[in-house]
C-alpha cells in the first residue's frame, strides 16, 4: 500500500480519500437498506434507525413519571405519621408546609438556602392536604402510565406497519422467477401474522431494559453498601443465573423457529389444498391429502411438545437459581452474624435489598428472551425477503409527467435463458427488432419462441447476453416506460376480483393524473392520514385519486373514455359478452338519471315494436288491470321488484302485511283451495319417486321431505274440502300457489274470476301498504324507471311467455335493434363494465377472460404489443379476426407488433417473419423471400 | 290445454299407450310447452334429434329434401307426434316439420324421458312391450311380404 499524504503523490492521496468516501457511502447504503439488496440483520437496529426520537421521549418520560411514583409511595407514610398519628406535631400546633429550600450541608455543614418559608397548616389540615397530595400523585403516575403506554403503541404499530409496508414493497420488487419458488399463502402469513408479535415488543426494546437494569443496579448498590462480600455473593450468583438460564432457553428459541417455519408451511399447504381442490376430487385424492395434513400436524405437535417441555426445564431451573441466592445470603450472612463480623441488622437490610431484586431481574430474563424470539422471527421473515436480483427501486419510481416514450430499436445480442443453469431455452440468440415493426415468430415446441416473448416482456431474465433499447440497457428502463409503452399478453392472464372496467383500466394506472376531490374537512382528514403513513416510511398515495391515464388511452378524460374502452372491446370481440352482462346489470336511476331516462325511452321504442304481428304472442308485459299468466301468482301479488329482503322470495309468503291483505280480501280461502288442489296433484305425481330424484327440486312445489305428510293429510282429509283442513295446515297450504305460474306448470288452477280476486288483492296490498315498508317494493310503472330491475327487465317491461319457440332471441335482437337505434348499445356496455369479474377472473368463461386481458393490453395503445401465443385458447377464426384486428389497428397507429404465432399460418399477413429452432433464430424474412427459400419455413407452414 | 288433456293425447303415442296414467302425468308436467309461429321449423332433416314432439294444437308440414328441392310429403294434425325413436336412440331426422299454421307441442327431452324411465322400470317394460309388438308386426308382414314376392 503506497504512503499516503504529502505533495509528492497527491494523485494517490485524492484516490485514496475517494476510495474512504466511496466506502462510506457503501457502508451507509448498506445500512439504510436502501438499495436493492438486504434489509438490516439486526432487529434492535431496525428500531433504533427508525424510532429513535420516539425511543428518547419515552425514556425521558419514564424517568419523569419515577419521581411522582416515588412521591405516591412516599406520601401515604406522612399521612400515617403526621397526618392521622401526629408525630409532627408533637412539638407546636402548626407545622410549615411547602418549604422550598437548598440543602447544602453536605457541600458546606449546616448551609441551607431557604426561598420560601411555606403555609402553617394544623394537623386536620395537613391530613386533608396531603390526602390531596396522594391523590394528585395517583393520578399524576395514572396519567404517565397512560401517556407512556399510548407512546409506545403507537411508536411500535408505527414500526409495524413500516415493516409490513417494506415487505411487501420487497414482494412487487422480486425478480420474477422467485415467485416459482415461494408459495404465495406463506408471503401472506409472514406479512400478516409472523411480524405481528414484534409490534408489541418494539415499545418496550429499549425501555424495558433501561428502566429494569436501573431498578436491579439500586439494588445491587444498596446490598453492597451493607456488605460488599455479600454483594460480590449475590453478584456471582446473578451472573451465573443469567448465564445459565439463557443457555437453557436456547433449545426453546430453536424449537419456537421451527414452529414458525411448520406453521407458515401448513398456511402454505392449506392454501395449495384450496387451489388444487378440483384435482383432488377429480384423482380420488383427498385421503392422501389428509395423510399429509396429519402428518405435519403431528410434526407441529411434536414440536410445540418439546417447547413446553423444554419451557418448563428452563423454569425450574430459573427458580432453583432464584432461591439460590437467599440460601447464599442466609448460610453466609447467618455465619458473618454468628461469628460477629456482621450485625444482625445488616443481614436483614440486605435479605430485604434482595427482595426487590428477583422481580427486576426475572423480568430482565424475559425480556431477553422475548428479545431473542422476535429477533428469530425478524430474521425468519426477512431471509424471505431478500432474494437475489431484487430489482431496484429507482425502477419502480413513480413517473411525474406522461412516460416518455420506448425507443426505436431493440437489440438483443447473445441473449441465453436457462432452465435452472441446465437446459438452454435461448442459446445465444441475437436480433434486431424496430419497436414499429410488426413482427411474428414461428417455430416448433421447443423452439423457445415463448421464452423469447417473456423476455421481451422482462417476465424472465437471460443468465447473459444484453438487451439494449436505443444503445440502453433494456433492464434498466423504469417499469412505467415498460408499463405504458409495451404490452404484453401471455397464454395465462390474472383478473383482479373487481369490475371488468378497473380490469381494463388496469394497465392505465401509473400514476395519479388528478388529486381526489375532497371537502374541507375531509380533507384535514386526509392530510393528517398522509402525514402519518410518511412518519412510518409508507408513501403517501392517493389510492382515491384519478390514477386512469386517459390521454394513453386516446381520450381527453372520463367523459370520452367509453368509445374507447368499446373499441378495444371490439377488437378483441368481447362487446357483445360485456352487452349481455350490461342487460344483466342494473343501473341506479339517482346516480344516472341520463341513462335511466333513455332507457325508458327504450322501453316505449320497444313495446311500438312489440305491437307488430312478427312478435305477436312472444311478451306479456306488465299490466296495472291485468293477471299475468307468465308471472306467478306471488309476482302477480306484489306486481314490482322486491327491494330488501322484506317480500323477497319466499319472504313474501310468510310477511304479516301480505296475510293481513290476503284475510281482508278473502284471498287466503281461496289460495289455500288451490293449494289443496297443488299439493293433490303433486302427491299423484310425484309419489313413488325416490327422494333424492332432482326432479323433486325442479319440478316439485312440495320438498321430498315433505310429500310423505301432505300425503297423510290428504288420506285424512278424504276428499272433504278445505274447510276440513286444520287451522295450521291451511297455512301451510296457502303458501303453495305462490310459486305457481300458470303459462308453465298448466295446472289450470287460474280462471277469470281467480284472476279478478288476484287483482283485487294486488290493489289492496298497494293501496294499504304501510309507511315503513314503502321503500321494500318498487311498482311495476310503464312510466318510471325502475333501479332495482335488471337493465333488460327495464325495457322489457314484462315476461317472456312461456313456450313460444326462439322468443329469447328473437326478443333479444329485437332488444339490440332499439339499443341501436338509439344509440344505446355503448351505454350498455358501460352498465356491462360494472360487472365484478370475481376471484380471479372466475366469474367469467376462460375464453372471455383471455380477451379481456388482451384488451387490457391494447387499450393503452402501447408502442409494442407482445403477444405470446395469447389467442391460442379460441377457435381458428376467432385467432385470425382478432390478429388481424390488433395488425390494423397497429398500422394505423404505426406501431410495432411482436406476435409469437401459436400456428405458423398465423405468420401469414405480417410484414416479417421470424423462424426460431432450438433457442435460436435460424431464418428471418418476408413471407416471399422465406418460401423461396424453404427450409424449416417451408416445413412449418406445411405442418399447420 | 291444460296437463289432463295433454295426458290424453300422450297415451295415444303408442310407445306410451301402456304406460300408467300418473306417469305420464308427471311426463307431460316435466315436459315444456313449445309453441311455433308460422313458417318456424320444428326440426331440421339431417339433424342429431333427442327429442320426441306430441302436436296438441295446429298443422304442420313434413318435408323431405330431395335433389330438386324440398317437398311436402304429409300433414301433421293435432294428436300426430315424431321423434318417438330419437328419444330411445340416437338417429338423424328422417323429414324437415315446419309449423303450416301456429303448432303448439309438447316437448319430450331425452333426458326427462330416461330419467322417468329409470325411477319407474315398469314403463321400460311397457315400452319394450310395444316395440316388441311392433316388431312381430313388421316381421309378419316381410313374411307376407315374401311370400307374396
């Protein structure tokens, strides 16, 4: 190492000082845990780094609140003394109180600075004043003791929350093959349940110890002012008890790691058994399954065992090791007493020093060891958060204008993937691909044309080679560029559980566009809300804002965004899957009354259509002075839309205001003869019929539970009328009609006259409802519109009749007619795009899913759409249209397309074409100079 | 037409004419009401059928492709059924029925018809009995066929 300083070689010098700071810097980026690597090992730094201020104020006020405790313990001494037995005033009838004086006599003998002589009181009066004084002193130490506890609370679910926050800014941060490797029911569990015990301790990491070591050193001090060898005894004997009792606990803390490690395992098992629980029922697996669960419980068992036994080992040593201390204190003191090197009082001053000593101490060892746990389950988790190539954080940094844009030209030179270092997926592959070109690339399996697209969509990583992007390292463009300038649909796509519309957006959501709009005082609300996620290291984004990027959708905002979102739609022929979920839908006339009202408009556009002979006889709609045979008989009752749970579905039946309707118009008598009449016809027909035949579920009106009674009641009954039946049967019997609707089941149990009274029935339960139950029933009203009803039954306004052939499609077309006509159908599909999609995705059909990931990737317009084999799912025809739906819509935008081709005959109508075998690119060219060519082209094409 | 009218016309369906009353009951209030416009078809010549058709109401047309195009070859009235067979095996449509004026029908699935027939074994036996007439029947008059050639 060359001598450093001196003018001689001052280039030296200046490296070396730059090396020092280089170092530094290093060693404080390592410390920050700022960079991409690793979190700090130790958790006692972790707190210090991150709540230091708050650690200092708590200690400052536990010293505080010890002199007010020491007050509350000292001044129910002086009541007894002076107060109640007078001691102090033995002498005079008034003694001075609140003396401030300056003892100095131990500096100068017999010095006193004295500032304020105090009041005279009298003995009742000190009694009553110092009686105050305690009681000041109480609630002063309660109001420390709470003010301290909130401190603490709040600085460690503070502290949580920013360990909580940084583990999951690690999981958006893993390289992404790591997620092959970990099992996302186990990140959850650390996340959510194994940092939990750490908050708790976090308040007490630093005080804890402070406060309790100071109460054992007084008394330490204080044995060893009576006798300094029995102090050195007791000091000895403390030293090996915390020595030893660790040591024994050491087993317990591994044991308590392995529980951890067991218990996240069987979340993760759990987890996989939810997921895979298809396979399980389909192979016959679930006993197999159960073999695994019971042997991992009993491995936890055996585990948690052993902690138990092993806790209470530890146990009755710490407690023979407490009480060794006393024996010493009394063989020892007992021998100094007895041979006169020590008086008897000392003896007892030291055996009562000692006594609040074990208190301190034990608690010491408890909180060591709950400080060695929450370091285990510290260090547990965050080996879990460190894998390798961690992507930086600067790349996820949030853009603050619009994303600039890709780049012209892509460039990867010897790009290798492996599978694990072993088989290679790319083998040295180099190209060049203009970001405007639209590309498609073919080859056989194995060709590694995928791996290709997911490389370009930097889903998997190349062991070397380089990728730049305009001369740039292709890695470190910041996700944001990637995310709004590249698409990437793949043969697999997530759906979020929320609308089909948050998921189409979904890729426009890079930054807040526009802050939320908010009321004064919300916003203090807000504000404050943000001030405390920064104080624990968590941003301070808005998740309420506008996030949609509407210019990188092609729309000026959110009133020109639908056009949009239907064009992509289109595209990718999900328009009319979204238009049938929008009939389905339901819109809510307060919070839309545009639409609302052009929908009513449809509604009257619709039943002008209905009047023509070519739909004569296909709909019933709803009519005020008429029974509707296509609704049953408790629809036609209640003649609207149940809102709430009060006249929904069966409710009705059993709803007091709807019997007291039906009595006072005579209608009970009459539907429980006509349930009579049902339940007869059921009995002959469905008798004999084993009970678990679905039948009984479609068809049924009595539940095969059941048919067996009514079946005796009618035996009993023999023929009479329902003036037979016993009072509580007949309830039981009038509920049957309910259901019963004439156009299907043909009973032919409504004539004109059970019409007439029906109606009767329906205008006395409008006439009279109550109040209160206003809001449980929206009216059918040819002229209002209708919120709880689907969009569809809105405009319908009435029910399909039973039975007429095709009237469900001819209805339907007729429905998209007027939609259309219009100028609706968009609409429609807004409603559509409010459907919830469900855990991922579920809710929709797998081929409908795809498309919507695919539109989700076309909506941003990006620069360069990848698509890996993403249409592979649809028919041929489907596969073609929307490839060629996404090539026109590139060219019109001049934008790139790299299309890995599922078929080589996909390859057909791109402008160039790239052949791939065995990891590389064994041909590149127009589709002309390809064929003339031959070769693998020549043979792919021929294949498909 | 209510279901004791639509059981009448099901036991004029020979394949059902022995089966008891209840069951067929229960068969005609399972089975869906279908009602055709004028002009709509019922069934298309060539198309796998599952179904069996019991006409309650109307007229319709049967109609046969031939090489210079469809013709009509008969008429189906009220109580004329077809697809008796296409519930018990799986054949192709032999004719195009296209309603001629409104056709109301009572549809019998393949599926409700076999899942009576499990739960009630003695209508099997009622039906195999029919067809086994049916066979004689067909076998007796190839022999007087036969013999006459």
């Amino acid at each position: 190492m060359p001598q450093a300083g001196g003018a001689a070689n001052p280039g030296a010098a200046t490296r070396q000082i730059s090396n020092v700071i280089k170092a530094l810097i290093a060693y404080r980026v390592r410390r920050d845990g700022g960079d991409a690597g690793f979190m700090e090992r130790s958790l006692f730094s972790y707190i210090w780094r991150h709540s230091r201020p708050e650690q200092i104020v708590i200690l400052l006020l536990v010293v505080l609140a010890q002199v007010f405790y020491f007050m509350s313990l000292t001044v129910p001494k002086s009541v007894i003394n002076n107060g109640i037995q007078g001691n102090a005033f033995k002498d005079s009838k008034t003694i001075p109180f609140l003396v401030w004086e300056l003892d100095l006599s131990a500096i100068f003998p017999g010095r006193v600075i004295r500032f304020f002589d105090g009041f005279q009181v009298d003995q009742l009066q000190y009694l009553v004043v110092m009686s105050f004084v305690f009681l000041g002193a109480v609630i002063v130490n309660g109001l420390f003791k709470k003010t301290i506890n909130t401190q603490k609370g709040r600085m460690g679910e503070r502290m949580l929350r920013r360990l909580r926050y940084e583990l999951y800014d690690r999981i958006l941060r893993f390289p992404p093959a790591h997620f092959r490797k970990v099992k996302q029911a186990e990140l959850a569990t650390m996340v959510k349940d194994e940092v939990e015990p750490l908050g708790g301790f976090i308040g007490d990491a630093f005080v804890q110890p402070m406060f309790l070591g100071g109460q054992a050193l007084t008394a330490i001090i204080f044995i060893m002012m009576q006798n300094w060898l029995l102090g050195i005894i007791v000091i000895v004997l403390l030293a090996v008890q915390m020595s030893i009792i660790p040591r024994l606990r050491k087993p317990v803390l591994v044991l308590g790691r392995q529980r951890q490690i067991s218990a996240r395992q069987l979340a993760g098992r759990i987890a996989e058994t939810a997921d895979g629980v298809h396979e399980i029922h389909i192979h016959g697996a679930a006993n197999y399954e159960r073999a695994d669960i019971s042997e991992r419980l009993g491995r936890i068992f055996k585990i948690r065992f052993d902690l138990y036994q092993k806790k209470f080992v530890a146990k009755f040593w710490n407690n023979i090791l407490s009480q060794a201390t006393p024996f010493a204190i009394y063989l020892v003191g007992g021998y100094f007493a007895i041979t006169g090197q020590m008086d008897v009082g000392a003896v007892v001053g030291v055996l009562l020093a000692y006594k609040d000593l074990p208190s301190p101490i034990k608690e010491l060892i408890d909180w060591d060891q709950q400080r060695q746990d929450v370091q285990i389950k510290y260090e547990q988790v965050i080996d879990q958060f460190q894998p390798e190539g961690m992507m930086p954080p600067e790349l996820q940094a949030i853009p603050d204008g619009p994303p600039p844009p890709l780049g012209k030209e892509l460039a990867l030179v010897g790009v290798v993937v492996t599978e694990d270092g072993r088989v290679k997926q790319l083998d040295t592959l180099s190209l060049t691909l203009p970001t405007s070109s639209r590309v498609a690339v073919i080859g056989g399996s194995g060709s590694g044309k995928e791996v290709l697209g997911q490389v370009l969509a930097r889903q998997t990583l190349p062991a070397s080679g380089t990728i730049r992007i305009d001369g740039k390292d292709f890695f470190q463009v910041p996700e944001y560029v990637i995310g709004a300038r590249l698409a990437y649909v793949g043969q697999d796509t997530y759906l979020f559980p929320l609308t089909v519309r948050d998921n189409l957006l979904f890729g426009l959501k890079l930054r807040p566009v526009a802050p939320a709009a908010y009321d004064e005082a919300t916003k203090v609300i807000r504000e404050a809300f943000w001030k405390e996620s920064e104080r624990a290291g968590n941003p301070a984004f808005d998740p309420n804002a506008d996030w949609v990027d509407y210019e990188l959708a092609g729309a000026t905002g959110p009133a020109d965004l639908l056009p949009c979102m239907v064009r992509v739609l289109k595209q990718v022929e999900l328009d009319e899957d979204i238009y049938s979920l929008g009939l389905r839908g339901t819109v809510d006339a307060a919070v839309r009354p545009d639409l609302a009202e052009k929908i009513l408009k449809a509604r009257h556009t619709l039943h002008e259509h209905l009047q023509d002979g070519t739909y004569a006889g296909l709909v019933e709609p709803f009519n005020d002075d008429h029974y509707n045979k296509n609704l049953s008989v408790a629809e036609n009752l209640l003649f609207g839309t149940a809102l709430g749970k009060q006249f929904d579905g069966d409710n009705l039946a059993a709803d007091p205001y709807v019997m007291s309707v039906l009595q006072k118009t005579g209608l009970d008598v009459e539907l429980q003869r006509m349930g009579l009449s049902i339940a007869e016809t059921m009995v002959e027909l469905f008798s004999g019929l084993s009970p678990d035949n679905p039948l009984f579920e479609q068809y049924s009106f009595i539940s095969a539970d059941e048919l067996p009674n009514v079946r005796l009641l009618l035996q009993r009954l023999g023929g009479k009328g329902i003036e037979a039946v016993p009072e509580a049967d007949r309830i039981r019997l009038m509920t049957l009609p309910f259901r019963y609707i004439e156009a299907r089941h043909r009973l032919g149990l409504i004539d004109a006259a059970m019409e007439e009274r029906i109606l009767g029935a329906r205008r006395a339960f409008a006439e009279g409802l109550p109040a209160n139950l206003r809001d449980a029933v929206e009216f059918y009203d040819f002229e209002r519109y209708n919120s709880a009803a689907t969009l569809q039954d809105n405009i319908l306004f009435g029910r399909l009749v039973y039975g007429q052939a095709q009237a469900g499609e001819r209805i339907g077309n007729l429905i998209a007619q007027v939609f259309d006509e219009l100028g609706l159908r968009d609409s429609v599909i807004g409603v559509g795009l409010e459907y919830n999609v469900g855990v991922g995705g579920k809710r929709l059909p797998a081929s409908q899913r795809q498309k919507l990931g695919i539109a989700r990737a076309l909506i941003k317009r990006p620069q360069l759409v990848v698509v890996n084999e993403a249409v592979a799912m649809f028919d041929g025809r489907t596969q073609d249209r929307i490839r060629d739906n996404i090539l026109a819509d590139a060219s019109e935008r001049a934008s790139g397309v790299f299309w890995i081709a599922n078929r080589p005959n996909q390859a057909e109508p791109f402008d160039q074409i790239v052949v791939m075998q065995g990891g590389r690119v064994v041909a590149r060219g127009s589709p002309s100079e390809l064929a003339a060519r031959g070769g693998l082209y020549t043979e792919l094409m021929a294949s498909a | 037409m209510n279901l004791n009218e639509e059981v009448e016309l099901l036991k004029g369906v020979p394949i059902f004419s022995k089966v008891e009353q209840a069951r067929l009951k229960l068969l005609a209030f399972t089975s869906e009401r279908v009602n055709f416009g004028v002009g709509q078809e019922v069934c298309r010549q060539g198309d796998p059928g599952d179904t069996m058709y019991v006409i309650l109401g109307g007229t319709a047309d049967v109609l046969i492709d031939t090489p210079s195009g469809q013709i009509s070859v008969a008429e189906m009235k009220r109580n004329s059924f077809f697809g008796e067979i296409a519930i018990l095996c799986d054949v192709p449509r032999t004719a195009t029925i296209k309603a001629k004026e409104p056709l109301a029908t009572l549809k019998i699935t393949k599926d409700m018809f076999y899942r009576l027939v499990a739960e009630f074994p003695e209508m099997a036996i009622e039906i195999m009995r029919e067809l086994a007439h049916r066979l004689e029947d067909t076998n007796q008059k190839l022999r007087a066929a036969t013999k006459a050639g």
